[in-house]
C-alpha cells in the first residue's frame, strides 16, 4: 500500500513524464541523424534533454512551461538540427497547460506552433508544398488536439472526482448532523416524558404521605391505605424510571421503540387522582386509532401534567376533562375549581414542556384563570400532525 501510494506522488509522476519526453526526443535525434545525414551534434541532444527536464515544473507553472517549449521548438530549427517534428516537442508542455484547467493557452500555443511551421515550411518547400500541406501538417495537427484533448480530460476527471469526495463528504457530515438532531431530539423527549411521568407521581405520593402523616396516632386505616398507595405509586414511578434508563443506556443511534402513554392509561391516571381526594368528571369522547400515536400520546401528556399541577398548586376539590376530535382537530381542556393562576401555575418546566409538545405537532396551548377561581388548560392539535 505505501509504496503504491509514493509512486503516485506528482513528483514521480513529473519525474516519469519528464524522462519519457527526454528519451523519446533523444530516439528521434538520433534516428534523424543517422538517416537524414547530420553530423554527429550534442547540442540537438541537448534541446532534447531540456525538453524534458522543463517539465519538473509543469505543475506549479505550466504557462512558463509551455512557452519555454515553444520558444525552445523554434530555436531548435532555426539552429538547423535534425528534423523531430513541431508536435513532438511541446505535445507534455501541451499536455500539462490543459490539464492546469488552462485550455484556451493549450489550444492557441498549438495553434501558433502549427501555423509557424507550416508558414515557414511553405517558405522553403520542404520537401514539397503537397506533402506539408497533407501529410505532414495533419500529422501534427492530430498530435496538437490529442495532447490538448487528454489534459482536457484528465482536468475533467480530476475535477469530478474532487466533486464527488465533496459530495460524498457533504453527505456524511449531513448525516452525522441528522443523527445529531435525532439523538438530541430523543434525550428531549425522554427528559419531557421523565418529567411529566415521575413529577406526577412524586405528587401523589407527596400528597399521600401529607395524608398518612395527619392520621398518625388517630386513624391507623387511614395511615395504612396512603402507605399502600405510596408503595404502589413507588413501584410503578421505578418502573418507568427503570425503563427511560434502559434506554438512555441503549445506543443512541438505534431507533428505540418505546411504549407512550395515551388515551387508554388515562383511567388509571383518574383513579390515582381521585385516591387524592379530588374529584375527577372525564368527558372524553375519542374512539381507539382515532388519532394517531403521537397525538394521543400527547393528549394524555397534557392531562397528566395539567392534573399534576392540580395537585401540586390549586387546591381543587373537582377537575374536568374533556377531549373530543372536532373535525380535524382534537381539543384537550383541563378545567379545576381551585385557586386560578396564583394556584395551577402558568410558568415552569412542566408547561414549558407540554407546550413545545403540543408546537411540534402543529398545535397550540392556552391557559386562563377564571375571574372567580380556577384554571384552565386548553390545547388544540391537529388530529394528523404534520411531517
């Protein structure tokens, strides 16, 4: 793997262009030399090692490089040396300009190559105008527009590929983001669900434990039935603490399915009110699957914390419920006979929550308190939540 990965370096790769080029000018040469009746020259090997060598910098300044080449193809003949072509010498320097991204140079350094030959082979008819205008110039011209057209190609690809590592790239922070928000997401669901259940919960027990603590000494069934609630309502709070630790515990990039609450743990949420003393008049008129899961779920999350807050805050001897779907809606409204908003409460964590609840679904809470006492919780959810 590493020495695949070194001998892929562009240093290497200029190194093995640069000494192809010198090797392939220097054949030529020398080829030309001994067929076309040369003497014995180093300095035409000499161009062609030049040729070559000028290439180390074809990365960081193909411009200069290629009109080193050029410049240097039109010494070469006006030296008289043997014949290499016109193509030849610049066809890397050609090459390496258009695959900088610098294809207009590339193309006119061609053109201007091509026409210089041809202007002053026409000159001398060499070997004669037939032949140059033919054969020999398509040779070259053929030799230009392939050396352009795979630097071109080459820019292209590269091109391409750094795209699709961007894109590629791109999407992976886009997914880390969306399992981010999702991970984020489900620790604000939990902690909502952690607050709304076991504050609940505590509640009653705090209540009962009031109740057990007046009876001391005077009403030993009395003490009796709230320690019995107290244990039960204990039991059931570690249960669901329990369960949200099992699944802060769990990977938090799995999708945990988790049971909500919803309209049909709403009895036994009743039952435990009324075990306080406080009595509750339900007026719920919503059939099984007649909304879906999140919002059922969040309709009985609002009646557990707006009962709760009862418990804590009002002082109320009665509470109604009622939860209907109207059309496209599904309206929840607590209503108690307490103390009104110094009572029920109208800010805290327990609110804030059932609000940003009830938002992400599409709907809306109010709270008021009634001009002669009570409080009053009222949401409004769409009964199919948007995405």
């Amino acid at each position: 793997m590493t020495t695949t990965g070194a001998a892929c370096r562009p240093g290497h790769i200029d190194l093995v262009v640069s000494g192809v080029t010198a090797v392939v000018l220097v054949g030529v040469v020398a080829i030309s030399q001994m067929g076309g009746g040369f003497p014995p020259d180093p300095v035409p090997y000499l161009f062609a090692v030049g040729f070559g060598a000028v290439l180390m910098l074809r990365r960081r300044m193909p411009i200069t490089v290629l009109t080193l080449s050029v410049l240097g193809t039109f010494a070469y003949y006006a030296l008289d040396h043997p014949p290499i072509g016109v193509a030849l010498p610049v066809f890397a320097a050609l090459y390496s300009t258009a695959e900088a991204g610098l294809t207009r140079w590339a193309v006119g350094a061609g053109v201007v190559v091509l026409v210089a030959s041809l202007y002053f082979r026409l000159r001398e008819a060499l070997p004669s105008p037939g032949y140059v205008l033919g054969t020999d110039t398509m040779s070259n011209a053929a030799l230009v527009a392939a050396a352009v057209a795979l630097g071109y190609g080459s820019r292209a690809r590269a091109v391409r590929a750094a795209r699709e590592r961007e894109i590629a790239e791109l999407t992976a922070a886009q997914h880390e983001r969306e399992v981010e928000l999702r991970i984020r997401r489900e620790r604000e669901d939990l902690s909502r669900e952690l607050h709304d259940t076991l504050g609940h919960d505590l509640s009653v027990i705090a209540l009962h434990a009031g109740v057990g603590a007046e009876a001391v000494g005077r009403d030993d069934e009395t003490v009796a039935t709230a320690i019995e609630r107290i244990r039960q309502q204990s039991t059931r709070s570690l249960q669901e603490l329990r369960r949200l630790v099992r699944i802060l515990r769990s990977d938090p990039t799995r999708h945990e399915v988790r049971v909500l609450s919803s309209r049909s743990d709403l009895d036994s949420l009743v039952t435990r009110i009324e075990e306080a003393a406080i009595r509750v008049r339900s007026d719920v008129t919503l059939s099984p699957g007649s909304v879906p899961v999140a919002v059922d779920a969040a309709a009985f999350r609002i009646v557990q914390e707006a009962l709760t807050n009862v418990l804590r805050h009002a002082e109320a001897s009665t509470v109604r419920v009622r939860a209907a779907r109207n059309g496209d809606v599904l309206r929840v409204v607590v209503e108690d006979d307490g103390r009104g908003v110094s009572g029920a409460g109208s800010t805290g964590f327990g609110l804030s929550g059932m609000t940003d609840r009830v938002r992400l679904l599409g709907g809306t809470v109010q709270t008021a308190s009634g001009p002669g006492g009570g409080f009053t919780v009222e949401a409004v959810i769409p009964a199919e939540p948007r995405s």
